[in-house]
DNA sequence: CCGAACTAGATTGTGCACAACTAAGTTGTG
DNA sequence: CACAACTTAGTTGTGCACAATCTAGTTCGG
C-alpha cells in the first residue's frame, strides 16, 4: 500500500460511510418529507424547544448560509415558526410548532432503526466515535 | 448516553470527520482550481489514462448525474477530453490532456501533506479504514 | 428484419456545503 | 452623542448528491 493510496483511501471511506448513513436515513426520513440535515436541526430544538439560528448553527455545525434556507423549508413545511427577538433585534428564535413537535413521536423509532442498520456494538461505536474525534480534531487544527 | 444520542452522534461524528477531510483538500486544491470529488476523478485518470464516463462512476462512486457536469467542468479547466467511442456510440470516453497529466506532478505532495493533517499512524489508519469498510457494508446492506 | 428490452450518458429539479458579501442592529469608545 | 467595530441573519454564486426522466444507441427474441 503506497502512501498516496493510503490516505486517499482513508478520506474515500469517511466520505462513502458518510453517504451510505445519509441513504440509511433517507429512506427513514423520506416519508416523512424530511432531509438529514433537516432532521439534526429537529433534533435539537426537540430537547430545547426554542433556539436562535446562532444557536442550532452551533449544534448542529451548519453556518447562516446553509441553515438559513434550511429553515425556511422548514417553516414552509410547516414544522416551525421564526419569530424576531425583541430584546435583540438581530436575532431570530426558531420554535417548534405543534406540526414538528408531533413529528417527534412520529420519528422515534428512527434511531434504534439506524443502529440495526449500522450493526456495530455500543462498544464499536463508542472506539469508532473516539477515533473520528481525534481525526476530525487534527483535520481542524491543522486548517 | 442515551440510544437517541448514540447513534445519531456516530453518524454526525462521520459526517463532520469528511467535512473536515475535504476541508482539509479544499485548501491545498483551490490553488489548483479543482475540487476534493475532481480530484477524485483525475486521481482515477492518472492510473488508467483513459476510462469510460461509467468506468469513472464504478470507481469513484458517482452516477452520471453527478458526473456528467463534473466532466464538463473539467473538460472546461482543459484537463480531460471527452470522444463518443467508435465502437459503441453510447459510451463516452475521458481522457487526460497534457494539462491534466501536467496536474499529476504539481499535486504529487498533496497525500503525504494530508496525511501530515490527518495525523494517525498507518496501523491506526488500517484499523479506521476497516470499521468504516464494515460499517459502510452494513449500512447498504440494510438499505 | 422488427420491435421490445436494455444500456450509456445527459438533463432536470431539489437540497446541502461553503465562501463571499450585504443589511440591519447593537455596543463600546472618544 | 456620534461613529467605528462588531454581531446576527440573510443572500448570492458555484459545486456536489441524488432521484427521476429523457435520448440515443445496442442487443436480442420472434
């Protein structure tokens, strides 16, 4: 294995396991009108209920330019509602409405679905997750 | 750590892991005009000299959607040429120009530099490359 | 030989990623 | 207070991902 096949291999199969777990939601998701990245924003104003866009920026790792038409689909879809802060006009609180809060009974199953699909342990995933940590890390801090 | 929490952090943990991969190309490719998926395609190129639009896709793991202005893209930048084969007027062959194999030289560093980011072992980059392989192979196999 | 089934590639439409820029609002300092 | 610096969102433009569809060309069965 030479050097050059080495590495370019290592970021082929982040890439690939990345589209193959984006596929394995997407069928889940689908149905449902949902995209993945749509659904990580879902995600974390499930368990906070109301956040500024700076905020699920930061959660969910996406700057204004992709979040920004993300939640307009969002909203369009009916799932939430953005409202101007009237403390600070520059900010915009993103909601749940009863629409997206009902999607999270709907969708529960998913991750349990997604680990049957995934077939790794609690254990693997656990050495796997440390391992990505570290790579993506030394990836940053060398940027 | 919840199951919720689990599954979706491995699968965002892999997501990020390639965004900074390519993050990592973006920097050394951009002066370069290309991009990571170009790359991709050229790196494919510089082993073979001459591949069919679907060789390409089998090897780089695209469909023609993706592929096909991808193509023109680089055809554009005066890399590849495109000729309808002779033999079967359906296939499309691509080719390197002299530019595009000129290219081969001037990246010959970009491995060995994005390796330097990535900053793991070879044994550990075997390890990483193997779960990824596994996981991959069972998130398409469930789908 | 003719037409159905199949294949290769391109096209269309939707959505994400991201850099660069803009607009509006806030804050801190002289 | 005035104004420069900063912050928050949104917008624009380019490129990738992918499903669905289309066109042209090939192959195979009757």
């Amino acid at each position: 294995m030479t050097a050059s096949v080495f590495d370019s291999q290592l970021c082929a199969a982040v890439y690939k396991t990345a589209h193959a777990f984006t596929a394995a939601y997407r069928r889940l998701l689908e149905p449902h009108g949902l995209t993945y990245p749509q659904y990580l924003v879902l995600l974390a104003l499930w368990e906070s209920k109301s956040l500024t866009v700076k905020q699920l920026g930061a959660k969910v790792d996406l700057d204004s330019g992709t979040l920004s038409p993300l939640l307009n689909r969002l909203e369009t879809a009916g799932h939430v509602m953005k409202s101007r802060s009237t403390a600070d006009a520059r900010v915009v609180e993103v909601t749940l409405t009863v629409c997206g809060q009902r999607l999270h009974d709907e969708l529960r199953e998913v991750p349990q679905q997604i680990a049957g699909c995934a077939g790794v342990s609690r254990a693997q995933a656990k050495t796997l997750l440390d391992e990505l940590h570290a790579l993506t890390e030394s990836l940053r801090q060398a940027n």
